[in-house]
C-alpha cells in the first residue's frame, strides 16, 4: 500500500522555523520525484518546491521552488529513511495552509499538481504575525 505521511507542522510565529517531513512507503521511493503543495482556506491548492531523482542516492536531485519562497525554503531529500524535508525559515503569516506532499514518476520535478500520483493527507501550519 503507498502511504504518504507529512509531519512536522504546528503554530509558529512569524519569522520562525519549521520543518516538514513526509515519510514514504509501498512504493519505490528512489524513482519518484517528490513535491509540496499547500492550500490556504478559500485558495486553490499550488506547488510550493519539488525534488527530481537523481542519478545515485548520495545526492539530491534537482530542485524547484515557488517564488515566494526561494531563499527561504529548502527542499531535502533522505534516502536511507525515504523521506523527503522542507526546512521553512522566516515564516510569513501568507505561508499559513495545510501542506501535502506528493510523488510522482516526473522527470525532473514538476510543481503542477497534475503529475503527481500519490498524496499525502496534509500537515496544517499556521503563522501568526
């Protein structure tokens, strides 16, 4: 069974840190690429980074990110533990949704929520200002 688990959200304040996880399994996790969305109340759900495969484990492979968020996000990836990391720093109250994480057999990464096959339920964060 492919399971998708995002941990790691909860309330911070604005210009805090938080990181993400989403654990993987039922699927072989080196041959997907990995994505983050979020949905904030009333919005359509959008790419916030992704992460491409790469050509061994010892290395991430490419990555994307939404504008909003270069500088300040970053996107990991452990194969050892098939998980996937979004380290958040400098948080902004417009980052607050619940996030998903996704994977999909993507060439490359994609932040179009079209090519992903599998999702996870979601992990709420929530920044005050």
């Amino acid at each position: 069974e492919v399971q998708l688990v995002e941990s790691g959200g909860g309330l911070v304040q604005a210009g805090g840190s938080l990181r993400l996880s989403c654990a993987a399994s039922g699927f072989t996790f080196a041959d997907y690429a990995i994505g983050w969305f979020r949905q904030a109340p009333g919005k359509e759900r959008e790419g916030v980074s992704c992460i491409s495969i790469s050509d061994d484990t010892y290395t991430d492979g490419d990555t994307h990110y939404m504008g909003s968020v270069k500088g300040r996000f970053t996107i990991s990836r452990d194969y050892a533990k098939n998980a996937v990391h979004l380290q958040m720093n400098n948080l902004k109250p417009e980052d607050t949704a619940v996030y998903y994480c996704a994977a999909g057999l993507i060439y490359g990464g994609s932040l179009s929520e079209d090519e992903y096959d599998y999702w996870g339920q979601g992990t709420q964060v929530t920044v005050s200002s």
